[in-house]
C-alpha cells in the first residue's frame, strides 16, 4: 500500500467503510420487516443490483433471522472505530457518521452484544421500537 503505516490505514479506510454499510442495512432490513416484506426475498433481489455488497451476500439473512453468534465481534469493531477516529483527530478528517455508528454500537454493548457479530446493529433498531 506504500511506507510503512499505510496497510493500517488501508485497514482503518476498511473499517470506516464495514461501519456505515452496516448500518445503512440494518436500517434497510429494518425497514423491510416493518413494511411488512418478505426480507429473504427483498435481500435476493437488490443483492444483485447497485446495493449489493459482501455483507449483504452473507450477513443480510442472518440479520433477518436475528443471528449474531459469529463473526466479527462487536467489541473489536469498537476498538478499530476508535483508532480510526483517534487518527482522524491527528490528521483532520471530519468522520461523523463514523463516530455516530461508533455510539451506536456501545448501545449493542450496552445490550450484552460485545461478542455478537458486528452485524447485529439491527438489534438496537428493533430495542427502539419496543
């Protein structure tokens, strides 16, 4: 990736990226359970359209199926946020949704998530409905 440091911010750049992603389908699993969809169905048909993404492909059913004890954790998510928005303080990149989702995931901390898969961020929509 260039001298030594850029492989870590390439993975830094990486996990900003997995982040608001994540979120972003959440939201839109979310939105398909409340609308009252079929959410298997709607992550079949848009996975193969400009939404598409791996975490969509492997991450999008599970999510429906409120499925978490896999996969990336959430508490080491927290940990790579936290030097991304600790480097962005020492190089000047404005990253608020970034520290946004960051919050969000200390709430799915908060819910006894540490160890659930990061994407379980969905959990905390449905805690807000209740």
């Amino acid at each position: 990736m260039g001298e030594s440091g850029a492989g870590q911010l390439t993975k830094m750049v990486n996990q900003i990226c997995i982040a608001g992603l994540l979120q972003g389908l959440s939201e839109g699993m979310h939105f398909a359970q409340k609308a009252g969809l079929d959410g298997k169905a709607v992550v079949d048909v848009i996975s193969k359209g400009a939404a598409g993404s791996w975490q969509m492909e492997n991450r999008g059913h599970t999510m429906l199926d409120d499925e978490f004890e896999f996969g990336f954790a959430v508490d080491w998510m927290r940990k790579d946020l936290g030097i991304c928005l600790a480097e962005a303080n020492n190089n000047g990149a404005s990253l608020p949704v970034t520290a946004q989702i960051d919050q969000f995931y200390k709430d799915v901390q908060n819910m006894g998530g540490n160890r659930w898969d990061t994407s379980s961020l969905i959990r905390r929509l449905r805690k807000l409905d209740q």
